[in-house]
C-alpha cells in the first residue's frame, strides 16, 4: 500500500476492523485519526503480505524444493 491518503470507505473498514466505537463521522473529522488509521491499515497490509509469502515458502520447502 503507498503511503498517501486513503479513500474514506477503506479508512471506515479499518475503523471496523479495529473495533472502534464512537462516531467514525465525527472523528474522521481529526487529522491524527486519520494518520492512526492509515497507518494500521499499512501495517495490516504489510503483515497479510509477510504471512502469504511465508506461507509459500514453508510449502516449497515441506515438497524439498528450494534454493538455498
């Protein structure tokens, strides 16, 4: 994900995500909820991203194919 404002719809599912309460409206209105936001939403990206590729990796060598 590049570093740059995220759409309003993606910051709302991340709201969600993270299980916040409140008024997501009202509080989108702050520009640290929105960087809090954004930087989760990288972070879950990044950590999705690491787990598939090591997921992939631990199958290629469990079959003995590999080059190390």
């Amino acid at each position: 994900m590049e570093k740059g404002h995220l759409p309003r719809h993606l910051l709302r599912a991340e709201w969600q995500l993270l299980r916040m309460t409140g008024d997501f409206d009202a509080a989108i209105r702050k520009p640290e909820v929105v960087r809090t936001l954004e930087s989760s939403a990288r972070a879950r990206e990044l950590r999705d991203q690491r787990r598939v590729a090591a997921r992939a990796d631990s199958k290629l060598r469990a079959a003995g194919d590999y080059d190390d």
